[in-house]
C-alpha cells in the first residue's frame, strides 16, 4: 500500500472507514468504545467514520434496550452493520438449467430461482432465461435491481479473467462470448464469472464438504469431468484459467472418448443428456452385463483423471460432486484406486451442498468482491492475482 503521509487524506479516510466498518460487522452491536478498542483508531476518528457510515446507509444506530435504559440511566450508543442495505446475487448457467441465489450483505441466502432450459439452446436465449430468472426473483424477495452490490456467475468452460468464455463446447454459441461483458450491461453492478467447478470447490470450502480445509481438488463429475482446486485456501486457476480440464485427459493417450466409455450399444452417448447416463447406471445396478462394463470404464476413467490432479497437487480431501454423486458406488471404489495410485491418498467425500454448490459458489465470488471494497480485506479465496 505504501506509506500514508499528510498528502493522502481520502485514502486514509478509506482505510479508516473499512477497518471500523470490518470491527463493526464482527461486533455485533458494539458502542462507541467498543470500537475504539477493536480499531486503535482515535474516539474522534471512530466517531466521525461511524457518522459518515451512517450517513452512507452501511450503519444504523441500534435501538435502545428500554429496561436497561431504567436501570442503567442513558445508556452508550450502540450501532450495527446493515446487512440488508445490498444484495448479493449466485448465478450457475448449465446445460439444462438457470438457478440462482439471493443474498444480503452477509452472505445469509434469502431467495432462490430456478428455471429450466434446453441444452440446445443459443446463447442469447440461455441469456434471457437468465435475466426472466432473475428479475423474477428479485420481484419475489421485494428487492430492487439497484439494491445488487455485486453479481457472481458460474458457467462451464475456460472463463478469462474479464469474464470472456476463452473455449466452452458444453452449451451453444458459448465458445468466444463476452459473458462478463454482456452480464454487467444488463445488471450495471460488477459481475464475477467463474468457472463451474471452480465455483463449486470455493462453495464446498466456504459451507460444504470441504469447510476447515485449504488443498482441496473438486470433481465435478459427469461424461467429460471438469475439477477447481484450492490451493492453500487460494483458488487456483492456472495461467489462463485452464487449470482442472481434465476431461481432455483421454486425447494424451488417444482413448476413447467420455462419451463412448459409458455406452452400451456402440453408439456414443449425447454427453449432454444426464438421463441416458443415468439409465446406464441403473441398468448396472440391476445387474445388466453392459451396462456393468460401461459403469467400470467410466469408472476406470475417473480415477485415471482424479489421481493426474491428485499427484500433482497433493490434496488433503478429493470432493467429488455433479450427476454422478449422487449415483451409488461412485466414491467407494474411486476412494481405493487413489489408494493403489497415489503417493499419498486424500481423504474422498461426496459434496455436501449437491446441485446448489455451483450456484452458492457465484454467490461466495459476489460477496468476497463486495468484502475487497467495504471491508478492505487483503486476500480473499477467490482473488485474481
């Protein structure tokens, strides 16, 4: 940062205000005092930031207690942070759906949407679904769109960091789409885009399976798996955002394709038709011959791509997540063939948060913007170097 001398006034004035702001969403309903203590700031200095954040609408003074007001005489003032003055908005763009999360300043979830759409659909129709998605759910949680502080999105495919779809061959006319770009126009707030599995890996970290642990690989599995991977607590994208495709690993060794691996007929599934795959599994369950064998080479192939990330990283915990978690006996055997593989098994687990992990994941990207610029917060897990 520097250092602060008498010709920085309005940086100072900021610093200033995120560090009580920051004393002041940890406290509760904390005096004066209180945050002179929290801060080291000067009575006048903490006076004057809580004035001006008062003024700003980030800070309300807290109601009197009226009994400890007659048996204490006038008590000291107490203020608060005003969770409810924005919103924070998730957003996951799938194959076959729209959902999206509505937060307030804290990060408390206070409406959701979800809407379906077809798999073949072109981006700009995938786009409005987006935006119907959304106005409707501000509509029904009585928020204004001017009230959206920030706005996450998670999408599949290689997301630049001004949020350009570098390659995306999962939905239509997503390959080159400025979806940062396009986003921002229609909601006039930040807009974050990620990619899906890197979304889900910060959500399983922030609130899921993966919470108390900082070297986690998310797989999110399905016909072409994809992984986000947090790396000292940090999310870790790679040099071009590339990093966790590893449902290309089968063009190293020229295999068969994700989609011929599941099949039992000879013909390659459509790798976007999650109720074909499904069928495949429950067949095996029954005891069908091919569709066992089909099970055990899709198997086969995501422990191959899991252990590439695996010795390379050297995670803690392996969350595996998508269609196929909540298929029986994905984590059982891909949890022993680590054990054959690697150097040093993780620990295996099923994602806790289930088909909301990606969204809930935009919606962490939304709110560690919003902490970088109210609460002055120096790293956030989701960061871009």
């Amino acid at each position: 940062m520097g250092r602060l001398t008498g010709g920085d006034p309005s940086l100072l004035r900021r610093i200033n205000s995120a560090v009580v702001l920051h004393a002041l969403r940890g406290a509760g309903t904390p005096t004066l005092t209180d945050l002179v203590k929290a801060t080291g700031l000067s009575r006048p200095t903490v006076e004057g930031v809580v004035d001006g954040l008062i003024d700003s609408g980030l800070v309300v003074e807290a109601p009197v207690d009226e009994g400890a007001a007659r048996r204490q005489g006038r008590p000291a003032r107490r203020f608060r942070f005003r969770v409810e003055a924005g919103h924070l908005l998730g957003v996951e763009i799938g194959s076959h759906r729209i959902a999206a999360l509505l937060a307030d300043l804290g990060g408390r979830v206070v409406g959701s949407a979800s809407v379906e759409v077809s798999e073949s659909a072109p981006a700009d129709e995938r786009l409005e679904h987006v935006r119907i998605a959304v106005l409707d759910l501000l509509r029904r949680s009585g928020v204004p769109c001017g009230s959206l502080r920030a706005v996450g999105v998670a999408s599949p495919g290689i997301v630049e960091a001004d949020g350009t779809v570098r390659l995306g061959t999962a939905l239509p006319g997503w390959t080159g789409l400025p979806l940062g770009e396009r986003l921002r126009s229609a909601f006039r707030c930040p807009v974050l885009v990620e990619n899906d599995a890197n979304a889900a890996a910060v959500a399983e970290h922030w609130k899921g399976a993966a919470v108390g642990s900082d070297d986690v690989v998310f797989v999110l599995a399905g016909l072409s798996p994809g992984a986000g991977s947090l790396i000292g607590g940090r999310l870790h994208r790679g040099f071009g955002g590339a990093a966790g495709e590893i449902g290309a690993l089968h063009l190293l060794g020229r295999e068969a394709t994700p989609e011929e691996v599941l099949s039992t007929t000879g013909e390659p599934l459509i790798p976007l038709d999650e109720a074909q795959v499904a069928r495949v599994f429950a067949r095996a369950g029954e005891g069908d011959e091919r569709a066992r064998a089909a099970v055990e080479r899709y198997l086969r192939r995501l422990v191959h791509d899991v252990a590439a990330l695996v010795l390379a990283l050297d995670p803690e915990l392996v969350v595996v997540g998508g269609w196929a978690a909540g298929l029986d006996g994905v984590l059982e055997p891909l949890g022993r063939e680590l054990a054959r593989y690697c150097l040093r098994p993780p620990r295996v687990a099923q994602s806790l948060l289930g088909e909301a992990a990606v969204a809930t994941g935009a919606l962490r990207l939304a709110l560690d913007h919003v902490e970088e610029q109210l609460f002055a917060v120096g790293s956030t897990v989701t960061a871009r170097r």
